[in-house]
C-alpha cells in the first residue's frame, strides 16, 4: 500500500544502521547475537512487494548466469537445504569476468553470494578448520560489499538502497552467521558493535541559559576544550598554535582500526581523532616518516592477486567518515605511523553590544550558542570588533537597534546600510569571517533598494514606483508608467516591517488626498505596489539558496492588506510544495546573491510566483500542534508550547546557517616550492655535480636548514591573506622525505602564512587524488570542499636542478583528465598581487555551474 511505501522510505533515512553495516566487522554482529541481518531480509522482502518510486535495483541480475545462481540459491534456501559446494566454487571462479587489475573488481555483489554461498557449505561441518575457513569467506564477502558502498557514496546510497536488490544477499547472511554461532542467536548480549556515539550534547538537549551579559562573556571562550592535555606519549604537542601538528599512532591510536584481513583496516575517522585528544581534525596518514600514498575514495578496491603497496583512502558512508587502509606490515607494528592533525574550525558569536540586549537578537545569539554546542565546537563570544580573532568565523544577529537603535527608521535606509558598513569594516580589517554575509545587509529594511535589486536580477516582484512627493506621482501619470488600470495600489513604507505605514489605495480617484496624507505623516520616500490579490502567501526561510523552511500565511479577512500573524490575524498552514519551490528559491539566491533569508512570496491567478522582499534576517514561527492549525496563529503565540518549539526551530536553523557558513568557502590548494617560495635557488645549490646539474642532492635539498633558507616571494604572504577572506587554503606540495613536515609547518609559521591545513604527498602526481576527493565528496568529518568549487595554484613545473625548468605535463595530464581546474602560477605573469582578482573570476564562474547543475568548464 502506499502507507507501507511510505514507511520503507523511512529506511533512506536510517543512517546509523547504515554506518553499524558498513562499519561493524560482519561477524562480530552474528557473534553477539542480534539478528540484524535476518530483519534486513525481512525488509528486503518487503521492499520487494511494495512498488516504490525510483526502485531501480542495486548490483542487478547481470547475466543469466547471475539469474540462474540467484533462483538456485534462494530454492535451497527456502526448503533449508545446503547447495553442494561445487556449484558455488564454480560460480565463484566466473562471478566477475573483469581484469584483475581493475579496482572495480573489488565491488562485486555476485562474489559476495559466491563467498556466502561456500560458507554455508563450510558451517555445516564440526571441524574447527572448516568453519575457520567459513568466516574467511564471510569476510570476502564483507570486503566486495563494502568496497561497493566505498566506491559508490554519497547522499543517494542509503540502506533502503541496498535493499532493492534480487540478490536474497541478506538472508543468506543470517543463515550462514546463525550457524557459525548457534548459542548467541537471540540472546542479545548488548555487546553489538554500535555506531559512533555523537559528540557533544544530544539534538534534543534542553536549552541552555542565554547568552550572558556582554560585560560578563566578552572576549570569552565558551566551552573551551583546550585545556593543559595530560602527559600523552603520541610525541606532539596539542597545546600547540601551529595550524597543523604531526602525532604518533599510539596503541590507543592503533585499536580504532579494524583489522578486516589481507591487510585491510578500517577506522572511523572521529575514533583515531578521540584516540589522540579530540581536540583536533585528522588530515593524513604517514609511515616511517613519510607521507602515505592516498588513494581517491573511488579506487579503493585491492586484488588479492597482485602485490600492492601500502596506501590509504577516505570514504564517507552516511553520517560517518572512514579511513581505509591497506599495508599488510600495519598488524605487526613494525612499521612506524603518524597522523597530522589540524586545528578545529573556529567559531565565534558577535553580541554588538548596542543590539544583544534586544529580545528579537537575544533569541538568536542564545540559538547560535545552543546550536555551537550541539556541534562541540568551543565558541569565542566578543562585544566589540576589536576583540574578534584573525581566522575566527564569528555569527552575528543585529536588527534596527544596532547601536542603540539610533538608526533605526532613518531616511535612506540607513540602518541596514550602517549595519552592513561596520560588519565589512570589521571583516576586513580583523581577518575575520562573518556570517550572514554582512554585505546583504545593505538590503535590510530598505524596500527601494530591494526594488533595485529585483530589478537588475530579473526578480518577477508586483508592479511598483517609488515617489517623494504629489508631483512624482502625477509625472508617472503624464509619462504613462502609471494608469488607472494599475488600481488598486498598497502604500508602503520603505524603512519599516511588519507591515506598518500599509495603506491600501483602491481608486485613482482617492489617490492623492491618501498620498498627500501619507507624505505628511511619514516624510519619507513612498513605495507604491500594485495590489495582488491573494488569500495567502509563503514565507520560505532558505540557507545556501536550500528551503529548510516554510509556511502558507492564510488570510482571516480575504480584504486584508497583510497576511501577518500579528496584526492580520492570519493562521498558518505548514504544508508546501518544497520540490517545486525547490529551484526557484534556488535561483533566487543565486541571482540576488543572499544566500542566507527569509522571503515572502505569492501566486496570483494566473500568474507564476512574485517576491514581495527578502531579509538576510529573519524571525521563525515554529509549526504547531494539530489542534492549533485552524485557529489564528496569534493566539497559539501566547503559550509555553509556542515558546519552546521556537527556541529549538531558531537552534536547529542557526545550526544549518553555522554548517553552511563552515562548508561554504572555496577551497583552494596551494603549492610551496616556486610558487610562495624561492625554492628554485635551494634545488640549484643541491644540482649534483653542479648548476645546471642532471640530478641534485635531495637529502641535502631537503635538510631542515636549506628549508629553513627558503625565502617567500613577493607578495605571497599578502597574497595568501587577501584570497583567504574567501578561500579556505590549504598548502599542498611534494615534500616526501621523511623528517620534512616539522621544517614545513615552522617555515610558514614563522612567515605568516594564513592557512587551514598543511598536507604533503611524496610527488606532485599525488596531488590529483586529492583534489579528486576534494571536489567529489570533500576532505575528513567535515567534508570541506564538497559541492564547492576547488582550484589548485601551483607551478607545475619540474627538473628545477636542469639550466631551464620543464612544464610537469604528467601532473597537468592528470589535472586535465579528472577535470580539476588550475592556475598556473608565474611570478611575471600571475603574480600575488593580481591573482586574488583573478581567482574571484573563476570562482564566480564555477559557483554559477554547481548552482545550476550544469559543467565546469
């Protein structure tokens, strides 16, 4: 029925079954004895009976070989009876027809039945042998599948997906881990692999106490988690201000991997992260002193058959990152691994001093607190711009009684224009983020500015003029741009909200008396909007151009002016077409360039949608009870139940605008050597046997003090600083000799370079999987980078040691093929002091593809 369609839709969002399938070892489920994968058969048999949208299967039937094997496997499941092992080992040996040195050939469902199917036979036996090798070929099993959900990621593989399958791959694997442990089945023992626990307080948490008066909390960190760490023997300094830090893999360390045999481990990223102090973010893995070979998340499959090198990659499956890591030494400890780790995000909140005391702002600096608490980020809270940190990310909420509410209702739209000036004022002289964007401001109360902008963008808005006086009015007359078929008109004020100084005018006739009335009254500039008639409207709150939230405003009286909840009297209606909403919103943002707001929109008869304004701020009216939903919403505004589901509706929207804002800088990949330094002359004086020299001397070029000897180009530091207001940098170069990330990361300390993170890969065609995994899916639990456009700035040059350096075509090959766009720096011609400009041209263009869903090019 489509009820039970709409249940088993709920399993797209069931992500923490997800993550204990993919991450839990297989056979540690069965062993503990909850039947997991018995009711993922169940399901499965009900997907199967229920037709669903988009239910196109997972891993198909490929061949009738595929079709023969499935019905043969699931007649002898049905009538409990052991297929002979013959058959399974000789569907095995031709499950995948492709070549071993394919890394898809890791992914495949059919093998993973062929391993399955021989372990049923194994299990019937008592001897110890034959049931050891039964779990081996469970855990063949585990690998295929798992490599499938490594190398098929993203948001659009969810555990109903995997379920929509021929393969009865589930069941199968009940029966044959029931065998394997017949004494633990249904005995719940509790110690079932779980997922992660979350950080932080629970999303239900209760509020905590608002934000605290601006004397007592200026210039504090709240919550800090950065105290004196105990003795730890990881060999790094975590008190360290150095933007990123090397540690050991402790034994601690160590246990976060699991061992899934044939060398394979997994560990989920926020584990090793605990393990080692959870105060900082993972970057990288290093063995015996040099930077690991990274694999993309999409090449992650290791033939058995052929003798690979140690590598690592990152995957994310639902709401969790994993790292993947393939050495067969890693068991044994003989090799020596480290980890770099960064600086978490830092956050901050902006109480204006003039302003936090309003209760409106109040609301929204205490939801930014719950929200940044919720996210175990510590906060850096601060009153005035002074106190505000270089590279803090600080939210703000500041309405028309910014500084003290001299400002407000000024002619001109001064107060978002003032607001808008002392927010870019403080961005750029502090090195600061600021979010909403300060420069939206400009908009805010202003109606005639808004107009513009509607105007320039193509904003479908009602038919407006804006006049300061009776003779306006009469001039629209006589030129023709406004007629008596344009009645009725709305009055509106241009500096004000909630409706106030609406005046509603219904005939040319009464026009001037109500306007000369209206002039007098408010000595302001008067918008006049042709009236739409409408018994509703939609109020759309949107982060990232994304709706998270909305409403129909339904009129009491169909003769209203306003379809406000307060003086209209309007009831509210939750129910909106958020899917064909969907691309407007998104468009708008694009084109306005608001990216965070709240707006008003309406469907007149016959027409498509038109945007009444827009605000980068914004209050929420929480959803209400069933019972309220025909009542005036007003009414419902003066109970404890009102007041509650607001405070968590604002908590849970600042949480989304702190998750944008973090993830919403471009991502940009700098190099080092040649292209912030002058690396060529340390590569010169190690030419062997001389300069120009057919080798050099890279112990010697790589030593700590010829590094230390590296000067910055001209302008680099600046340079760097300038594209980081917008770009989150990441220093990416080819340092691979071990004992050469501490020099690196002292190096642009000691300079000022401003950076996020330092990565080091061993040669400069390694930065491609990077980059890669940057642009498709975004780097560790934060996932930066991903949906935003990613650029590397970079020499790309080689042979530095040879009379003329070379182009490195192998790295632009690579760049080129896997469509990773790039800038190639030369001091002459793209210098530090242009490319700042230069990238905002590329970045503009990319944006505008993302938003559109159309190719970067």
């Amino acid at each position: 029925s489509g009820t039970d369609a709409w249940r088993l839709q709920e399993l797209s969002q069931a992500s923490e079954l997800l993550v204990v399938v993919v991450e839990s070892s297989w056979l540690d489920i069965g062993a503990a004895g909850f039947p997991l994968f018995g009711l993922l058969h169940l399901a499965q048999s009900m997907v199967e009976a229920v037709p669903m949208q988009g239910s196109e299967d997972w891993h198909p039937l490929a061949s009738d070989d595929h079709l023969r094997f499935r019905n043969w496997i699931v007649s002898h499941l049905a009538y409990g009876q052991t297929p002979p092992l013959v058959d399974s080992v000789h569907f095995l040996a031709r499950a995948d027809p492709r070549e071993p040195g394919d890394v898809a050939r890791e992914c495949s469902v059919a093998k993973a039945m062929g391993y399955l199917a021989t372990a049923w036979v194994f299990v019937q036996e008592a001897d110890d042998g034959l049931r050891a090798e039964a779990r081996e070929m469970v855990r063949a099993a585990e690998r295929h599948v798992k490599a499938c959900v490594f190398m098929e990621q993203g948001p659009q593989l969810t555990l109903l997906r995997m379920l929509q399958t021929k393969w009865p791959l589930w069941w199968l694997l009940h029966i044959v881990l029931t065998r394997l442990d017949p004494a633990s089945v249904g005995q719940g023992s509790g110690s079932a692999p779980a997922a992660v626990p979350p950080r932080g307080p629970a999303v239900g948490m209760p509020l905590g106490a608002k934000v605290e008066a601006a004397a007592a909390v200026q210039g504090a960190w709240a919550d800090e988690q950065a105290v004196p760490p105990s003795p730890r023997s990881d060999g790094c300094d975590h008190g360290s201000r150095q933007v990123t830090i090397l540690c050991d893999v402790t034994p601690d360390a160590r246990a976060t991997f699991q061992d899934m045999g044939g060398g394979l481990f997994f560990a989920d990223v926020q584990r090793l992260e605990d393990s080692l102090g959870g105060l900082r973010r993972f970057v990288q893995l290093f063995r015996d002193g040099s930077p690991l070979h990274r694999r993309a998340a999409g090449d992650v499959g290791i033939d058995s058959g052929v003798d690979t090198a140690p590598f690592w990659a990152e995957v994310h499956v639902a709401e969790r990152t994993l790292i993947v890591l393939y050495d067969s030494a890693f068991a044994s400890g003989s090799t020596q691994y480290a980890v770099s780790l960064e600086r978490a995000s830092s956050v901050g909140i902006y109480a204006e001093a003039g302003s936090a005391s309003d209760p409106y702002n109040n609301e929204w600096l205490q939801a930014y607190q719950v929200a940044l608490a919720r996210m175990g980020l510590p906060v850096h809270i601060i009153t005035r711009p002074e106190e505000a940190q270089p590279g803090v990310t600080y939210f703000w909420r500041i309405n028309q009684m910014f500084e003290g509410g001299r400002f407000a209702f000024a002619p001109g739209g001064g107060v978002g224009q003032a607001i808008a000036a002392h927010l870019v004022a403080m961005q750029s002289h502090g090195d600061v983020g600021l979010w909403p964007r300060p420069e939206t401001m400009q908009f805010y109360q202003d109606k005639i500015a808004l107009k513009a902008l509607f105007d320039q963008a193509g904003i479908p808005q009602p038919k407006s003029w804006v006049v300061t006086s009776l003779g306006d009015f009469e001039q629209l007359f006589r030129l023709g741009e406004l007629k008596a078929s344009d009645f009725p008109l709305i009055l509106k004020h241009p500096y004000a909200a909630s409706s106030r100084g609406m005046v509603g005018v219904g005939s040319l006739a009464e026009a001037s008396q109500v306007l000369a009335a209206w002039l007098a009254e408010h000595q302001v500039p008067c918008l006049l909007q042709q009236r739409v008639r409408i018994g509703r409207d939609l109020r759309i709150t949107y982060v990232g151009g994304e709706i998270i939230h909305g409403y129909w405003r339904v009129k009491a009286d169909s003769d209203s002016l306003s379809t406000a909840t307060g003086a209209g009297g309007s009831s509210l209606d939750f129910q909106i077409p958020r899917a064909e909403l969907a691309p407007f919103v998104r468009e708008f943002a694009l084109r306005t360039g608001i990216d965070v707001g709240g707006m008003d929109i309406a469907f007149p008869e016959g027409s498509g949608p038109v945007v009444f304004e827009v605000s980068p701020i914004f209050d929420l009216n929480p959803e209400t009870p069933a019972e309220w939903a025909q009542r005036p919403y007003k009414e419902y505004k003066q109970t404890d139940d009102y007041t509650r589901r607001r405070a968590e509706a604002y908590a849970q929207c600042a949480q989304r605008i702190v998750e944008y804002a973090l993830r919403s800088r471009r991502c940009l990949f700098v190099d080092i050597d040649n292209t912030v330094n002058d690396a060529i002359n340390r590569i010169r004086r190690a030419a062997l046997p001389a300069w120009p020299g057919e080798t050099f001397d890279s112990a010697r070029a790589f030593s700590e003090t010829e590094l230390a000897s590296d000067r910055p180009l001209p302008g680099a530091v600046e340079g760097v600083a300038a594209v980081g207001r917008d770009w989150d940098v990441s220093f990416l170069t080819a340092r691979g000799k071990p004992g050469v990330f501490g020099p690196t990361a002292r190096w642009l300390e000691q300079h000022g370079f401003r950076h996020s993170r330092l990565i080091l890969v061993n040669a400069a065609s390694e930065k491609a999987a990077w980059l890669k995994d940057a642009a498709a899916t975004g780097l560790g639990r934060a996932r930066r980078c991903a949906g935003r456009p990613v650029v590397l700035v970079d020499d790309l040059t080689r042979a530095h040691h040879r009379a003329a350096p070379e182009a490195d075509e192998e790295v632009i090959r690579l760049l080129e093929a896997q469509g990773t766009l790039f800038q190639v720096f030369r001091p002459d011609a793209t210098p530090w002091a242009t490319l700042p400009t230069q990238l905002e041209g590329v970045a503009r263009t990319i944006e505008e593809a993302l938003a559109r869903n159309v190719p970067v090019r």
